[in-house]
C-alpha cells in the first residue's frame, strides 16, 4: 500500500495483530517507508490522544478489545436474515463494533433482545468485526440428556444412560433432528410434561451409534457421576458477574505477563514475566513474576458458585470436551487471562539467585493485562531461532529473559533431586466426527518445562507465606512408597540387572540413579512404569506430610483455581493473610477443611478414572479396525488371569488371556509375578518384550485382547496340552517337532529360581 492508512484501517491492523504493534511493524504492514514515516508517527500520536490507542513503550494497542467470550445482546434480524449483536462489554470511545452471530444447526432459535454468551474470533469483512459462536443463551440452562433415541410414529422416546433414570423423555416430530432409531443423542428439556406424564424433549445434537468414539466420553461422564450440568442458580450468579475493577489492586497492567498454553487451550489462568535482577547484591539472579486468575472475587464462600465448584472438585478433561469446574462465563471469560484484556489476578513476586534457589517472595492483588497470548509450540521455536511474527516482538524483552530464569531454576533443581520420570504423554487427536484420527506421544519441549518450574516455585512461595502467616490451608501431599511396593521395584532392579539402594531412608536421588542407569536400554521403559507404580497416590491434606516426589517439603496448589477447588481455598487463605478483603478463608472454610480435602482427592480420582476409561475406549475404537494385525510390545503386568502387554506404537494396554498364551497350562506366582508354563518352564514377567496379534477391541468396554506370538524375539515353545488345563496336540509356534525349546526354557527356569531366592532373601 502506498497511500497513507486510514486511522480506522490502523485500528483494525492492531486489533488483528496483536503481537506485531510496533511503529515499524505498522510500517511494514501497510508498505509506508521514507518520508511517510513522518505522517504515520502523526496519526498515531492523534490515536493515542484521542483515546483509541495507548502507547507503551515502543508499541501500541488497542485498550478496547472485545475479550474471546463475551455477552452479547441480539439484535432483530436483517431483512437477509442475518442476526448481529450488540457487544454488552464493549467500554471503547471508538466506533462499537460489529458482531455477527453465526448459528449452527443445533443452536436454539434466538430474538431480537435475547442474551448469549458467545465464544467471538476477530474477522475482516465488510459489514462485521467479529463473528460469534453461541455458548448458551444467558437466563436459559435447560437441563439436558444423554440417552438412546427410539423412534416411533409420534416422533419417539429417549431412555437416559444415567444409572437410576426411570423415565423416558418424549420428543415431538418437529424436535427429533433427524435422529434415527437407536442412536446415542443429547437433549435438552422442552416444555411441560406430555399428556402421558412424561417430560418432554427436544434433540440437540446426534452422536450416532452408542459405540462410536463421539459418544465415549459423555457416556464415561454419566456412567462416573461427574456433574455436567450447572444447576440455575450457578448460572444466574455467573452471569450476574461484573469485570473487576482496579480498586484495592496493585496496577500490573505495564507488566508483560504473558500466557502459555497448549495451542487449543480455551482457558488461561496463569501468565509469567522474568527480568534479571537489578540488587548488585544478587549478581546473576532473576525476578520472576507468576500471576494467577483472581477467582476468589467471582466465587464467594458459601455462594452458589462455590457450592457447585467444592461438589465438582475439578475439571474434567478428555480427548473431546472438558466438564469445567466454573460455568463458561468464569472459567471462559471473566477468570482467562485473555490477551489485551484487564483480568483481576493474584501474583507472586519471587526473587532467586542464579543457582535457582528462592530468596525471598511477595503476593500481590493486581490487575494485569496480558500482551500474548501465546502456545508451547510457538515459544518454543522462537527459542530455536524460529520465531513467528506473533514470538518475534517479545523475544528480547520477553522470552528470552524467562528462559534464563528457567537456566537458573534448573540448577536448584538438579540439586533438590525430584522424581525424574520418563514417561511420554499420549496424544489423542480425532477429526470433527470425533474419531479417531492418530494417537501419538506429546513433545516435552522447554517450554513446557518452563512454565512447570514457575508453577512449582509458586506453589512453593504460597504454602511458605499460610504457613508463616498461620492461616489454615490444603496442602498437596505425595508420602514416600510404602516398603512393600519398594521391594516390588528392587526385584524387577535386579531382574533387570539394575540395583536399588537399600538399608537408608530412602531419597528421590536413589531413585534417580535407578532411573539414570536404565535410561537408553531395554529396560527403560520398564523401570520407568514400575517406578511409577511403586508410588503413593497424592492427595490434600490440611495436615503438611510434605511432598516425596518433588522433594519439597511446603506444598500447595496455588496456580489453577479456574479448574481445581484446592487452589480456590489457598487463594482465600491468602486473601484472608493479607486483608485483603472480604472474600478470604471464611469459618466455614476452615470447619470443612478435613472433609473438603477427603472430598477434593476423591473427585479428583473419579476424574483420572474416567479419563482413563475414556482413553482406553477411544483406543479400542482406533485399533478395532485392525484386528488381526501384529504390533510389538512389552509384558507390563501379570494376573492370574494371564498376562497385560503395553503396545509401543499407542501405549495402549491389552490383555493375552491364558488361553492365548500357548497350549499348556501356566502357574502363576503372585510373589514373583510371574507365569511359568507346565510343560516347557517358560516362564513370563514383566518387562519381557513380545510380538503379539489383536485378536479383539471392544470400543464399548475399552477392552483389547491379544494372542501371543513371540517373547523375547523367540516364538514360544509349545506344550504337549496335557496341563490341567491344557490342551492335547500341537501348539502354535515352537520348532514344528513337538519338542520345548531347551535353551530357552533352561534361561527362563534360571530366571525364575533367582527372583525366588530374591523373595525368600527379603522375607528372611
């Protein structure tokens, strides 16, 4: 472009591009170079006087962006039928802007007046700024189903999944949406009782047949009890919410907090800013600032908001959805951290050396305003020497300041020692269908090490400041391994030919070794899991046990209030220390804390189950259209039963019942666990590497069932079948002559004898 912008044209650019609000980049977008540089840095500074834009320092931004969820009134439609919106948070001195709202199929009808909290993405077109995505329509939260559609000749009937529904829901032909018989759907309740006495329905959206992956999670969500549905009064409150104000808060805004997140995070509850420091007398230390969602404003004790967030516990999370622990207007909006937006906050200045050792913290009340918004991914790059161009204007001043920060940290925490699992994450990605489209492992990249560190360190600085302060608090507790499951993971040590320190208190450090000296061979992985296994679960606790597994012995979660209930009372306890105001820890808090932290450990577990089940049945469903393909793995577990194998290419976990495992019968050795075959002694334990075939993926259950083909890089030798269970006739796989494989079977007896003597060494 050669002609100067228009301010509007300006305003629009910085709006859309956040990130890239230097004169120089507003130059290079609109192709303005020599001379004109002059007239642009005019229209710029009549900008800022006249209140659209507000410099700071070398950059400018736009004070009045409408945040990505916001409440929205409908306007009448036009005579094209198109229906805008008038933005209700909209605070600006420029020219309102303009929303359209576009419906999906699903979405109820919405009238001119009506209030709905929409999810917005900024767009250039000619008649419209934004584009809106309805959330709900405020005032209406119509209670819902999940259930299997029955059709009949008067539009059909639905019989809820939930345990203990004992009545049908009717649906009206003009309400079916298209739904066929037997299908899985969501509705949503439409008006009084039928003439029949049952409650009336009308079908929201179809998830098709009850087995597909679509359906999985919202059948784990009824089948476990996770509310999912927030009762009126909840909603009415959240909807009632105001923006905070700066009143009685420190003014974070000038601070670059920026957030990190996943790159389809919908929420951002903590933001981070890291500088050197300036006090000569902490040469090479850092400044690192960590700044959380302020939820205690919105979610008072003893509130309705409050009620239904200690009842959930958590959020759940999935592959596709999360079940928020705060309705969409907090957790969504009011509590994110969006990008340009003021956000009430609480924050912790912390100051370290440059060995990454703590000297000193203070909490803040502030009010922030975050200048990025940005993904793991893209941070990440940028470090690399990548950067994009939303990365490239904070790399200096921004980025780059906190990586050195996390230098630092790293060296206190390779002295502190915490448990150093390696275990890769999976990564569940399904197409708009909801199906499964590739399972894959998550990078660990330095970013997410990062902001795990700040996380950490935070956590750190508020359990010290409760416990200093003596106000009442949850801790996040994680006690040593009992001895039991420690001599469970020195035999497998010494299977493997590892050792386990023995005879001193135990210290993550020794467990470090063991993991270091595993790491890069074939026992890795298997130490890794049985490590994990020999662990104690966390939970909270008003009682300080102190934290095993990171070696830390002041704990709390301060940082995810928008998503864990334990944080929301730390942040009261705070709150509470620092007279802040009236929405700190109250007496009720305080009585309750004993059965909150019982209750909070249990949803949090009734989350990881589900989450699990609902994995495990998006992985039967992926792998159930290769059934009698081959895939290698490892021998994970063994039962009774027979014998569980991990598979290397999706992690996931599968059983080779005992039928599948040869044609003689197999001991089982609940001490050693192990398998030992009748006829030829092999003997089956865990870590073993197998070849395996999927002989069954039951997307319904989740479960996986597997034939063993060989073990150890060797087919299996065959029994004779003349087991107690066994069958006569040749097995599948050995030498084809009848015959065991003496080699074999002479290392696998071996094998057994020694973690044998191992167990009867250890009882002695």
């Amino acid at each position: 472009m050669s002609q100067l912008p228009t301010k509007a044209q300006i305003l629009d650019w910085i709006s859309a591009n956040p990130t890239l609000t230097a004169k120089r980049d507003i130059a290079k977008a609109f192709g303005i170079k020599g001379a004109a540089r002059i007239d642009l840095k005019r229209l710029l500074k009549e900008l800022e006087a006249e209140g659209h834009l507000e410099k700071r320092k070398k950059t400018y931004r736009d004070p009045d962006r409408l945040p990505p969820v916001s409440v929205l009134q409908v306007k009448a439609p036009t005579p094209d039928g198109d229906l805008f919106a008038k933005p209700l948070e909209w605070h600006g001195e420029g020219v309102e802007p303009i929303v359209l709202v576009v419906p999906r199929a699903s979405d109820p009808a919405l009238g001119e007046g009506d209030r709905i909290l929409a999810r917005l993405q900024v767009v250039h077109e000619e008649d419209h700024n934004y584009e809106a995505r309805l959330i709900r329509r405020i005032g209406s939260n119509p209670r819902r189903i999940l259930g299997v559609f029955s059709k009949r000749s008067e539009g059909g009937r639905i019989k809820p999944v939930d345990k203990g529904a004992d009545k049908e829901w009717q649906v009206a032909a003009g309400d079916v949406h298209g739904a066929r018989d037997g299908e899985l759907v969501e509705a949503e309740l439409a008006g009084p009782k039928s003439r029949m006495g049952l409650p009336r329905a009308r079908i929201v959206e179809r998830l098709g047949d009850p087995t597909a992956p679509k359906a999985v999670s919202l059948i784990a969500i009824h089948q476990h009890g996770i509310p999912d549905a927030f009762p009126d009064a909840v909603i009415a409150e959240a909807d009632a919410m105001k923006p905070a104000g700066l009143s009685g808060r420190e003014d974070l805004r000038e601070l670059p907090l920026i957030t990190i997140d996943p790159a389809d995070a919908r929420d951002h509850d903590d933001a981070c800013y890291a500088h050197a420091d300036d006090d000569p007398k902490n040469k090479g230390g850092h400044v690192i600032w960590v700044a959380i969602a302020d939820v205690a404003h919105y979610v008072r004790p003893g509130s309705a908001l409050d009620r239904e967030a200690r009842k959930r516990g958590n959020s759940s999370y999935f592959p596709d959805r999360v079940v928020p622990m705060l309705p969409d207007r907090l957790s969504g909006d009011l509590c994110s951290l969006h990008e340009g937006v003021p956000r009430a906050c609480l924050a912790v200045r912390m100051q370290i050396n440059a060995g990454g050792e703590k000297l000193s913290h203070r909490f803040v009340r502030g009010l922030m305003r975050s200048p990025a918004s940005l993904n793991y991914q893209e941070v990440q790059q940028g470090m690399d020497g990548q950067p994009n161009d939303r990365v490239a204007p904070l790399m200096e001043s921004v980025i780059a300041p906190l990586y050195a920060a996390y230098d630092a940290l790293t060296r206190a925490r390779a002295a502190r020692q915490p448990l150093d699992l390696d275990l890769p994450e999976r990564r569940i990605e399904l197409s708009e269908e909801g199906k499964v489209q590739s399972v894959n492992f998550r990078d660990r990249l330095d970013a997410h090490r990062l902001i795990e560190e700040f996380m950490i360190l935070a956590n750190v600085a508020a359990a010290e400041t409760l416990i200093a302060k003596k106000v009442p608090q949850l801790f996040r507790v994680h006690e040593e391994p009992p001895q039991d499951k420690l001599e469970s993971l020195r035999d497998t040590a010494d299977a493997a030919g590892l050792t386990l320190a023995k005879g001193q208190v135990l210290k993550t450090a020794h467990l470090n070794k063991l993991l270091h000296d595993a790491a890069g061979t074939e026992e890795s992985e298997l130490i890794n899991l049985a490590t994990l296994r020999s662990m104690t679960q966390a939970y909270y606790s008003p009682k300080n046990f102190g934290h095993f597994g990171l070696a830390l012995q002041n704990y709390a979660h301060f940082t995810s209030p928008i998503r864990r209930y334990s944080d929301l009372i730390v942040h009261r306890g705070l709150i509470a220390a620092h007279g802040w105001g009236d929405d700190g820890l109250s007496p009720d808090d305080i009585d309750k804390l004993e059965p909150t932290a019982a209750h909070i450990s249990d949803t949090e577990r009734r989350s990881m189950i589900a989450e699990r089940d609902t994995t495990d049945r998006y992985l039967a469903a992926y792998l159930s259209e290769r059934v009698g393909n081959e895939f290698t793995g490892r021998i994970s577990g063994i039962a009774r039963f027979g014998a569980f194998v991990k598979l290397d290419e999706t992690g996931a976990d599968g059983l080779i019942p005992m039928r599948n495992l040869g044609r003689e019968y197999f001991h089982f050795d609940q001490e050693t666990a192990t398998l030992m075959g009748s006829d030829t002694g092999l003997t089956i334990t865990i870590g073993q590497r197998v070849t395996v075939r999927l002989t069954e993926a039951a997307p319904v259950t989740g479960g996986i069932a597997l034939e063993l083909l060989e073990i150890d890089g060797e087919r299996p030798p065959r029994g004779n079948g003349t087991g107690p269970r066994g069958r006569r006739g040749a097995g599948r796989g050995g030498s084809g002559k009848g015959g065991p494989a003496k080699r074999k079977l002479v290392k696998s007896k071996k094998k057994a004898a020694k973690v044998s003597r191992k167990q009867r060494q250890t009882r002695g």
